[in-house]
C-alpha cells in the first residue's frame, strides 16, 4: 500500500538536471518521498529538449525527459531573481533533502549554497554531484558522461587490444550515478535518524567510475602492470566473447569457464572433436590460442539461430544470452512480463510505459506518478506548502518569477 511506502513523510527539493540526481529522485519519490522539481522555462533542463514525442518536440514531449522524472512535482521558479531564491529557500526549510549537480559556485550565487541553506534548516541533507567534486584545482571543470568516464580512467580499458581508448555512451555513468547517490542520500537520512545531524554529501562522479573499476586499480597497486583493453575477452575464460548467428547483425554472448563446460559447447555445436584438440584441450590453451578459438566457435554459430541456439547452450547450463537491440528487448517475453515497464499518464503525450525500478517488492507497492509538465505543480506547491496567496502567487507570475 502507498501509506506504507518506506520514505512517506520526507521531503526533497530537487535542484537537479539531466540524468543522474533526476534518476536518483525518481526512485526516492517512487519509494514515497515527495519530490519538488526545481526548474524554469528559461533555462530549461536539455534534456528536455532532447527528442520528442510522435515527431512532435517541445519541453513537455521528450521520452528520455519523461521517462526518467516520473514520481515528482515541477515547480518553476527563475532562481536568477531574488523573489526566487527567496522562495527555494522557504521550501527548503520544509525539506530534508536538497539534491543539486550544476556546476560548481552555481548554487552558491543564488545563495543556496549549503552553509547558506543550513542556517536556516540545521538538520538538513544537501547532495551535490559534480563531474570532479567541490574543491581543487579540477572543480569548476565542466564535464558529461564521455570526459567523466576518460578522466576515471574507464575509457583505457575499454575497446579492443591496438585500438584506442573507447568510451562506453555519453549517458553512462550518469545512471550508475544516480544508483549511487540513492545509497548516499539514505545513509544521511539513517544518520540524521539516529544523531539528528544534517549533513553535506560532496560527490565526484569520476571518482564514482573509479570505484568501478577495482581490477584495473588493484593490479596496479599489486603488480604495477598497465592493464589495457581487451575487448570481449576474458583472462580466465575463453571462449568468452559474442559470436554471429543466422540472420542480419544476430549475436549471442557466450562465456565458457570451465574444460567441462567447453565440452559441452562443442558438443552442441556439432564439433565435438574440437573438445580434445590439443590447442583448445584445456583452458591455458585455449587462452594461448584465443584468436583461433574464436575463429572456430564463430564458424558453427554462424549455422544456429539466435533464440535456437541460446535454448541449446541453456539447457547444458552454459552461460548465454542473446545480444538485443532496444526492439528485441521491449518485445521479449520475459522482459515485457517483468513489470519493469509501467504505463504512466503525463499531461501533454498521454499515456506511455516507461521503465521504473529493477525490482519487485513483496510487500512495498511503489507510488508511480507520470512525469510532470514543466510547472504543472506551482501553484499547489507554492500555496499548499508555504501558504502563498493566489493573488501573491498572481504578482510573483506578472513578475516573472514563476517562469
């Protein structure tokens, strides 16, 4: 039941935009925390201007913008103007969490800084995420997905072995982010639990990346060896790789790990011979001739279909999986049953499924609100919560405040 929820009663003004603190938000709204959305039409997020809906572009038609800020309010409010600032201030003090990822000494000129925030809300929980944090000779460096993931050291060990550094897309690491930041947020609210303390959270997306990479940095500080790229292989596994099948650009991942295991994959491939050849017998072997192996395991998958044979490598319990596109994926069984998909109603496109959490609760139903139109919540927000008056609320729009 929605009164159930874990985070009723907790208020966060979100200062947000793009991907990752709006990901993050969503997901604490999702779980009951009533999410008041910052924004204005001004200077609007760019992401709500990025693609439309039904060949149709506008603030409120943007499928990646509505699919990722679902379970909020939007408030607009120019924050250039004092009359505005004033105002994110008074919701702040009925807040207990502000979320923001401008760039550095942004916030701080509309003095929401959190030494400015905190004097008038002591207890209170401010998370900024930056590219490479609040202080040193690095942070007021503008950044996006691509640099973050460059400067984290991410894209040396991505692509193939003689090729160049790769990045992985430019919205990733954003999401992983946004993951993160939900962890963080509710570590302070656990800790404001149990002291009554607020507190800053200073997060560095580069550093985050960094942490995800805990091989490459260990065998570093174990052996001092410079780990590079090596495309879909794998040092202790092999084949480990996506091989063609049938059809046009049709894949399927494979990850063998063991003798056994290899067995099993020739034997379904129909070469069981090439279990005992004497370059692929054991896995030291097959390591050693990776290049050939590869060669002779993509020459028999090229004869199976793509769901044929992950089926067959399945039922020998092998590790395997198709490689989808975005349409393979929407219209897999499975997938489409999961109930990750949720049709939400948004107030200019109608209607649309969009993806929500990665989990199902067994006793926690989640409150799954559509994505706002931009200030579609102001007047509530502003008259529900600190008691404006129509009239004022009237002046504050004349006097392009509420933009």
């Amino acid at each position: 039941m929605i009164a159930m929820l874990p985070l009723r009663g907790i208020r966060i003004i979100d200062f947000g935009w793009i991907y990752a603190v709006p990901h993050a938000t969503a997901w604490l709204g999702a779980m009951g925390a009533d999410v008041v959305r910052i924004e204005t039409s001004r200077t609007p997020d760019v992401i709500r201007r990025a693609t439309g809906t039904d060949g149709q572009v506008g603030f409120n038609r943007s499928g990646i913008f509505n699919s990722i800020n679902f379970s909020r309010r939007s408030v607009v409010l120019d924050l250039a103007k004092p009359q505005g600032q004033e105002v994110a201030r008074r919701l702040v003090k009925l807040a207990d969490v502000v979320a923001e990822n401008f760039t550095v000494g942004n916030m701080r000129k509309y003095g929401l800084a959190y030494e400015d925030l905190s004097k008038i809300k002591p207890d209170l929980i401010m998370l900024s995420g930056t590219p490479l944090g609040q202080d040193g000779p690095y942070a007021r460096t503008v950044g996006w997905g691509p640099t973050t993931q460059a400067f984290a050291g991410l894209c040396h060990l991505t692509g193939y072995p003689g090729g160049g550094p790769s990045g992985i897309g430019g919205t990733w690491p954003d999401f992983a982010v946004g993951v993160a930041m939900v962890f963080f947020i509710l570590a302070a609210l656990h800790h404001r639990n149990r002291t009554g303390e607020g507190q800053y959270l200073d997060l560095s997306m580069a550093e985050m990346v960094t942490t995800m990479i805990p091989e490459a940095m260990l065998d570093y500080f174990m052996t001092g060896r410079d780990a590079g790229p090596i495309g879909n292989r794998d040092e202790s596994m092999a084949p480990h790789g996506v091989y063609p099948v049938g059809g046009e650009d049709q894949w399927v991942a494979i990850a063998i790990t063991t003798d056994d295991e290899f067995s099993a994959l020739c034997e379904v491939l129909g070469v069981a011979s090439l279990a005992t050849d004497l370059r692929f017998a054991r896995l030291a072997d097959r390591l050693r001739n990776v290049e050939m192996l590869d060669s002779e395991v993509a020459a028999r998958t090229r004869n199976f279909g793509r769901e044929e044979l992950v089926a067959r490598l399945r039922e020998r319990g092998l590790a395997a999986g198709p490689v989808y596109n975005t349409q393979d994926l929407v219209h897999d069984d499975v997938f489409a049953n999961s109930k990750m998909l949720v049709k939400l109603k948004h107030g200019e496109v109608g209607e649309r499924a969009i993806p929500v959490l990665p989990s199902r609760f067994s006793a926690i139903d989640p409150d799954y609100r559509g994505t706002p139109t931009i200030g579609e919540h102001t007047d509530e927000v502003l008259a529900g919560l600190l008691g404006i008056r129509p009239d004022e609320i009237a002046k504050l729009r004349e006097d392009n405040v509420l933009v």
